[in-house]
C-alpha cells in the first residue's frame, strides 16, 4: 500500500530513478519510487557503461557488482567496413575503471534495484502518476487517484514524461525524429569480443557491441524500422554497413524491437519542487552510447543536492543542479548528433572524413581526448564530489 507522505517521490524505475533513489536513501531521505509497469522490462536498448558513469555508480555501492556481470572493453574503434578509421584506447583512462562496460540496461536495474531493496524500499509498480499540484510545502500527487504528498517530485519517467507534462516544462527540439533498429544475435564473426564498434555506413550509422555469454547487440539508424526485426533483415544490415572481407553471419536473433528518438532538451531541470533527470529532460542520438549514462550521473548529481538540502544545505542547491546538468546535456546531445553526421556525409566528403579521422587517431592527445570525451571523464570537473 503508497504511503500517503514522503521526502522525495520519484516517479520512473529505470537507471535514472533507481539510482536516484539509493542515492537518497544511502543518506537517511525518505523516498517511494513508483513505476507505471508492472514488471521491469527485460530488454532495453542501453548496453554500455562508461568509466566515468561507473565513478559515480561506485559512490552508491553499485558498480562492483555490475563490473561482475558485464564485458570489460578496453578500446573502442569508428570504421568504415574493414577500414579502421579510429580506435580509442579506454585502458591509459585516469579511473579506476579503464574501459567500457558492456552490460545490458535489465542488469543495471537488476543491481540498482538490489542495493535500494537492501535499504528497505521497494519499488511500487503498476502505479500511474494521473495528476500533480503545489502545495506550500512541496507537491500532492495523484497517484491512480490517490493523494501523496512530497516535498520535491522527480521525474525520471522517460521521453513522455508524466511529471514533465503536468509541470508545464517546455521540451524543446527540432520536429524530425530518427527511427532505429536494434536487436540482441548471437554471431559468427572475426570483431574482437572485447570491443565495441561504430560502422560508419552511407545509409546510416552501426552500433556492434559484445555483451556477455556470447550475445552482440546491433543498432542502427534506419529510415523505417520493423517492429520486429527478423533475421534477414539485420543480416542484410551487417551485409551492408558491417565487415565486407570477413562477413558476419548471424546464427541467432535472441530479441529485437524498433524505437525513435527525437533530439529535445528541457527548458529547465527544476520547477520549484518538481525536478527532471535522465530522458525527461533530455533526448538524443544512441550514437556514443551516452543517453543512460547521462541518466545516470544526473540522478546522482541530484539525489546529491536533494540529500544536501534535507540536511539543512539551502534550496539553491537544486538551482545549481538545473544550471550544471543542462548544459551538459547539450553538450552531449551535440556530441551525439555528431557522431550521426559522421556516418550520413555524402560520397564526396567522406574521404577528407576518413583522412581527418585517421589523422585524430594518430595524434595520443586528440585520442586522449575523444577517450575522455566518450568515457565521459572530460564531464568529471562539473559534478559534485
């Protein structure tokens, strides 16, 4: 049964809200994290962990036991069919974590979900946010049609989000959105198992990425995706956009689904008590794998500035995440967007690409900085300690 009050109401159970949540309750606030699904999803889109996101995950307890369960990758490359055009190097990162985590996203909720159940709160699922008013002291929300009050209400509920709506924060962006495909196989193929891929293709950009027990998760931006793609269609995909000399044969289709995404921001992060993180305030390109990671320190930053303010800090505090977090969000949707106009250029610019590239790659400091930039460790100074 909901309790009628609480400090914090977090209203979405991915990564972003999981980890929102440990991070209040590890310090004493009081938190209900609800979820309009009945159970958590057992496929997702998200498949890497960066260093730096595994930096902020170690300050809640949560990074060792999902290092145990994914596939460390030291390096990361950008090709053009069998022409490596770019590899960075995660393994000289200046973390304790030198390399990417290939995890699947139900693993990283799985663990969070664990370490919040280990703190006493569980997670109230099949609960609808339906309605959301001010108080003097903070918010009532209408959960199914039953009142709670909170202090301050989080929004971690997604692209549409529920608590973005009812708070009126604009969502802004261009109006075109870009359709992807993405699937778990099981492959034969001569890619390293401990790496991940970007192809660039002219037909559009390629994700390759191990995952344990032998799985390789596939995403690819495509004009029209089928909302389940067979076997067929994603071998026709790697015949076109994948390894030409060596080919990949896919053995095996363990799941696959379509999703769009549109290129949006919030106008703000915090509304007086309301306050956005993750994909409620900020949506983009898969290009990079940054989107849940992003999720990820967000949540921590302000499950942070939450906690201090509960501790006596000043609501300013929560200024300071909105005026932190934003622009990192640009940043990063910029960086993804980039990464998109990479694969998309047309055949004449594609050579001074592959050139400028390859010249990046030879430079240690351009590669030192596109590790960082990926890693997310070049973020590391705007973020609370």
């Amino acid at each position: 049964m909901l309790p009628t009050s609480t400090d914090v109401l977090v209203v979405g159970a991915g990564p972003t809200g999981l980890a929102t949540a440990l991070t209040l309750a590890r310090r004493g606030v009081e938190v209900t994290v609800v979820d309009q699904l009945a159970r958590p999803p057992e496929t997702s889109r998200a498949a890497v962990v960066h260093a730096y996101t595994l930096e902020v995950l170690d300050r809640i307890g949560a990074a060792a036991p999902l290092v145990a369960q994914g596939v460390r990758a030291p390096r990361f490359t950008v090709r053009d069919r069998d022409r490596v055009l770019l590899a960075v190097p995660f393994h000289q990162l200046p973390s304790p974590f030198p390399y990417a985590l290939m995890v699947s996203q139900s693993v990283t909720e799985a663990v969070l979900t664990e370490r919040l159940a280990d703190l006493g709160v569980q997670v109230r699922r099949s609960c609808r946010l339906t309605g959301l008013s001010r108080s003097v002291d903070g918010v009532v929300a209408q959960l199914d049609g039953a009142p709670l009050r909170a202090r301050f209400i989080v929004g971690a509920d997604g692209l549409h989000s529920t608590v973005r709506q009812l708070a009126g924060i604009g969502f802004t962006g261009p109006s075109e959105e870009e359709s992807f495909v993405l699937a778990d196989v099981r492959v034969r193929s001569a890619l390293p198992r401990d790496e991940a891929a970007l192809f660039l293709a002219r037909s559009g950009p390629l994700i390759w990425a191990p995952l344990p027990d032998g799985v390789v998760r596939l995403v690819a931006a495509v004009p029209t995706a089928p909302a389940e793609p067979d076997l067929a269609y994603l071998q026709a995909l790697l015949d076109e956009r994948g390894p030409e000399r060596r080919p990949d044969r896919l053995t095996e289709v363990l799941w696959g689904s379509r999703f769009r995404v549109h290129h949006r921001i919030a106008d703000t992060f915090r509304s007086g008590p309301v306050l956005l993180a993750g994909d409620s305030g900020h949506v983009h390109s898969p290009a990079g794998g940054q989107g849940m990671n992003l999720g990820i320190c967000d949540a921590v930053a302000l499950g942070t500035s939450l906690a201090d303010v509960f501790a006596g800090g000043p609501e300013t505090l929560l200024d300071d995440y909105s005026a932190r977090q934003r622009p990192m969000a640009e940043d990063v949707m910029s960086f993804a967007a980039g990464l998109t106009r990479l694969a998309t250029l047309s055949p004449a610019r594609r050579p001074f690409r592959d050139v400028l590239l390859r010249l990046l790659g030879a430079v240690p400091p351009a590669r030192r900085q596109i590790a960082l930039r990926l890693s997310g460790l070049s973020h590391r100074e705007r973020q609370p300690s």
